[in-house]
C-alpha cells in the first residue's frame, strides 16, 4: 500500500508494529520530510522539540545501540472528527542491551497523518517510567 493511500489508522497501526519488528529507518520512514514531534513531559535538559524526519532520523539512529523494543500492547486507537488526526494510547516494552533490564513505557500520542505520513506527534509519555532510559542517554540527545 503507497503512503497516500494508508489512512491515519493504518499509518499508527504501522507506526506501533515497526517499533517492534522494523529498524530505525523503517520508524524515521513514516514520518513527512518536516515532521514536528513534541515531546511536552521530556526531561529537562533534553529536547521536546524534534523537526524534520531527517533529525528524528539522527535521533533514533543516535540511541538504537542502547536498548530494543519486543512488544506493544494496551492500544487504544481513538479516531477523531477529523481524518487527519489519531490519538493512540499504548505501552512500549523493552530491554537495554547492555545488561537485559526490561522496561515498560506507557504513551498517548496525537499524531496528524496527511498522505499517509506522520507530519505531527504530540508525544505524552510518562515522565517516571522514561526516567530511567533517560538515565542512560547523553545529554542533548
């Protein structure tokens, strides 16, 4: 299916199923040349701005060593009156890669879809779960 095909349900359904079974690329792949995700609950000292698939791109591909994602679950899909826009709620499972320690992430997401790519991600993660991947980030990133 070409991206202008795919509606905003079908882009998030992709988006939540390439976090776990697609690379980085495939993730920076779905979202339109000047995407603008926020992050409004990041962590001082962090971005909670990212603009452009090219720098969330730089992003994904500066922490991918760092952990990896096995599985998504508790998806709540909430289609809105306008075509456009999703709100997905969901949790992240994962492990860091250098020593296993398992991890969960529980979002809400408001994410505009136009010709099946994400040109805009409001990305409210809980703030005392990401704490600890926050923990093994560098700053800045």
């Amino acid at each position: 299916m070409s991206n202008q095909h795919r509606t905003a349900r079908e882009t998030v359904e992709l988006l939540l199923r390439t976090t776990v079974e697609g690379s980085r690329d495939d993730l920076a792949d779905l979202y339109a040349p000047d995407v603008v995700v926020e992050m409004p609950f990041v962590r001082p000292g962090f971005p909670g701005r990212t603009e452009g698939s090219e720098t969330l791109r730089a992003r994904m591909k500066a922490v991918e060593g760092l952990w990896s994602f096995d599985a998504v679950d508790g998806v709540a899909l909430h289609e809105t009156a306008d075509p456009e826009v999703v709100i997905v709620e969901f949790r992240v499972h994962g492990r860091t890669t250098s020593d296993g320690t398992a991890f969960t992430l529980g979002f809400i997401n408001v994410i505009r879809v136009v010709d099946g790519l994400i040109v805009s991600s409001r990305d409210y993660g809980n703030p005392l779960e990401g704490e600890f991947l926050a923990s093994l980030l560098p700053r800045g990133l």
